[in-house]
C-alpha cells in the first residue's frame, strides 16, 4: 500500500440477522494508484462464524452491498449453502478537489472498461487494505487466494465491471453475478460477446439477469438485447451460465429478489473446483489438445518468432503497422524479396484500445497466423480474421514467443510457458503449399 493512506471511518456497526451477528467496518483507501487521485469508500462485512485463523471466501459487491447482500450472506452462511465468508463492497471512486467537493466521477471509467483495470485496483489495492485490517475484537481478516471460492457481484456498469474483473482474471474470481449488465457501446462492453466466442474458455461460472424493459440509454444500444447476446455467447463457449429474464426496466428491484436463488446456484457444490467447459469454436477445438494448457518451463526461447513472417508459400510477407496499429499488413512478395500490393489485411483484437503489443508472428502448415499479442495467441485464417484467441498463463505483456513444432512457447512475467497443439508450424527455411481457405 505504498503512498496510499487507508482511513478508518467512524463507524463501527453490528448488524444480526437470523440470530447471527455480523461486524461491519466501513474503511477508505485514499490516492488510488491505478486510477490517479481518486478514493474509495468501502465496507468489510465480517460473519460470526469467521473465527481468524483460517482464510475465508470472499464476496465482493460493486457499488457498495446491493441486494441486502450482507444480511443474505449471513443467513445462507447458517444455511451451509455458502461457506463462511467474508464480503467487500466498495463504492467507484471520485476525485474531490481542493474545496471538498467532487470534481469527477469515476465510476463508468472504472466499471464500464473492459481493459482489466479493476481487476488490477481489486488484487493490489482494495484486497490489500482489507487484509490489512484487525477486528475490534483482535481478528485478522484472512481472505483465501483460492478463486474457487472468490466471486464477484454487481448491477448495471456495476454488472460489466464483475463480469470483466473475473473473466479477464480468473486466478482472482471465478463466480459472477451481473444483473442489468452495461454490456453495451460506452468503453467496448458491445465487443464482448465476440471476443468470448473467439476466446479459449475460462474457468467461471456465470448468472445473468435482466428485463426486456430495460434501456437505461438507447443511445449506448439496448441492455437486454446485449444481455442476451451475452448468454449465447457464453453458451456457445461452454461456460457454466445460467439466466434469468424478466420485464423489468433499469432496477435492481428484480436482482436483488433472486439473489438467494443467484448464491445457491453459483455455489452449489463448493468447494469443488470450476473447471472450463468446450467451446463452440471450431478453430479452438482443431487447435488445443484436451488436458494440454500452458505449463512453467526452464527451456528459453532461443529462436523467437520474427515481427515480419512470410506465408508458407512465400507468396505473402505480414508485417505490423507502424504506431502500435490492430492492423498487420500484407504485401504480395516479388521475386527480388520486394513488396508490392500492400494492404491492411489482418485485424488484431485490443482490449486496451491503444497497442496490442505484438511480440511475434508464426504460420502453421495450413496458413494460419498466429500473432503473440497482450491479450494471447491470437490466430487468424488466410483471409485475415480472428477466429481464436489462446490466453496467456499470466497476465502482462509477452517479451518473446515461439511456435516450433507443435508447441507454442512464450517468456512473459519473467518466466516460461510452453503448450502442446494440434496445429504445427510452417517449416523454416522451406516453401510448401497450402490448400487457399477461399474468400469465404
């Protein structure tokens, strides 16, 4: 928590339901540094039945403990339906000049992004000031690392930002709620359903809800038709995913009265683990092998693959575009080793908008390319379109990547990580030819 002063608010509340008391201690993380000079009120809620000496669950709300999550929590803890668990809820931030008052909200900026900031806020600064914290009664609060047992909650660009948080970091949170989700054109939620169609699925398991009423902003796009086209997604993707659909409007009237139906069914049979499903994609599932996935490897990369790659044929060089584009260019290659006929061929998918930072380009035997970007292997067909997208083991930008082989390899966070596919790459040094895709 370096350069950040956490606030211990004056309130103190004891709050029972059921016959068991749960503390609440309301907190504020002051000088965020993944959103500069903003702040965050939020509240720990602490069960009875949470001793100290062992991690519990985590439950964390956006928005603050909508749906009377606190008090629900605390019955279905009693229950055993849930395990004893902790809930964080923690309000968007806001940036208070130098009168006290606000000069900007933050809150679309942090929940409506789809570039994992709010991952990153929650793993190193909200979590950390949690833990940090020591009950009344001389408590350490003990949150588990597990994701298993870690799930995420929120309404609106409340219901984006949890969805986004775990889906973009399933090591932090594998079970969702989203209700009234802002999956629509305001920071690039409209793109998600396509990117989890094209993307190899994650470990998570997923509710749903919202109203057919419900157009908080038709200038955005529609809610309920994006919430929908997030369910087909998903199912298409092999999610575990469950839905619920009403005639509500923009309310959280109708979230918050499933909810207990919502925690039952997301933590039915914990603690065992969430594992993916199959996805729907036919270029992922010629491509991965069943039980392969990324594995720590002491093997360095000692021929990484080029920024410039020319297809198997040499008929065809793919090089970046300068300024840190999506775009890969495609020139025809004439005898001499020049190029002509240049074009913007390829377009690579960018969650952050700015740079997809392509670390190598690779064909396989049929002419697909793979291009190591931040978001992973992203693998794109003869005519230029992304049709899969392999995710990195680790979060960060790839410093060099490979396909040799069968094998993809690439060094990112400092260490190595090799995976077995079905696809093999184009020999180096010798022209073959590959059967033309069509322009289909």
């Amino acid at each position: 928590m370096k350069n950040k002063r956490l606030t211990l608010l004056i309130c103190v509340i004891i709050s029972s339901i059921a016959g068991n008391a749960a503390l609440k201690l309301w907190h504020k993380i002051d000088e965020s540094e993944v959103y500069p000079g903003s702040s965050h009120e939020f509240m720990v809620s602490i069960p009875d039945k949470y001793v100290g000496d062992t991690p519990a669950a985590l439950y964390v709300g956006l928005d603050g403990p909508l749906y009377h999550a606190p008090e629900v929590i605390d019955t279905l803890i009693a229950e055993g339906a849930v395990p004893v668990m902790i809930g964080v809820y923690f309000q968007p931030g806001v940036i208070v000049g130098s009168d006290s008052t606000v000069t900007r909200y933050n809150r679309s900026n942090e929940y409506d992004a789809i570039d994992g900031r709010l991952a990153r806020f929650i793993e190193t600064e909200l979590l950390p000031a949690v833990t940090s914290l020591v009950t009344p009664d001389g408590r350490r609060i003990m949150i588990t690392d597990n994701p298993d047992l870690r799930m995420i909650s929120g309404a609106s660009s409340g219901g984006i930002g949890a969805f986004v948080a775990a889906w973009s970091r399933p090591d932090l949170f594998r079970r969702v709620y989203a209700t009234c989700g802002t999956f629509v054109s305001m920071r690039g939620g409209d793109l998600l359903p396509a990117l989890i169609r094209k993307t190899e699925p994650k470990p998570l398991r997923i509710f749903l809800h919202d109203g057919s009423n419900d157009a908080w902003n038709p200038l955005f796009g529609h809610w309920y038709e994006q919430n929908q086209l997030m369910a087909s997604a998903l199912k298409f993707a092999g999610y575990d995913v469950d839905c619920r659909w009403d005639n509500g409007g923009h309310s959280i009237v109708n979230g918050a009265a499933l909810f207990p139906e919502v925690m039952r069914w997301l933590w039915r049979d914990h603690p065992a683990a969430i594992t993916p499903g199959n996805s729907g994609n036919s270029t992922l599932s010629a491509t991965l092998i069943a039980g392969e996935g990324w594995r720590l490897t002491d093997t360095l990369i000692t021929h990484p693959a080029p920024l410039s790659a020319t297809t198997p044929d040499g008929k065809i060089i793919v090089e970046p575009e300068s300024g840190g584009s999506c775009w890969l260019l495609a020139s025809t290659a004439a005898a001499d080793g020049s190029k002509a006929n240049t074009q913007k061929a390829y377009l690579l998918h960018d969650i952050t908008f700015s740079n997809p930072g392509i670390a190598g380009i690779a064909f396989d035997t049929e002419g697909n390319l793979y291009a190591a970007t931040s978001m992973g292997v992203q693998i794109a067909d003869q005519n230029g379109r992304v049709r899969g997208i392999i995710p990195w083991p680790d979060e960060g930008q790839p410093q060099a990547f490979s396909f040799r082989g069968n094998t993809l390899s690439v060094s990112i966070g400092g260490k190595t990580y090799a995976r077995k596919i079905a696809a093999h790459a184009a020999p180096e040094g010798e022209r073959i030819e590959v059967k033309s895709q069509g322009q289909a």
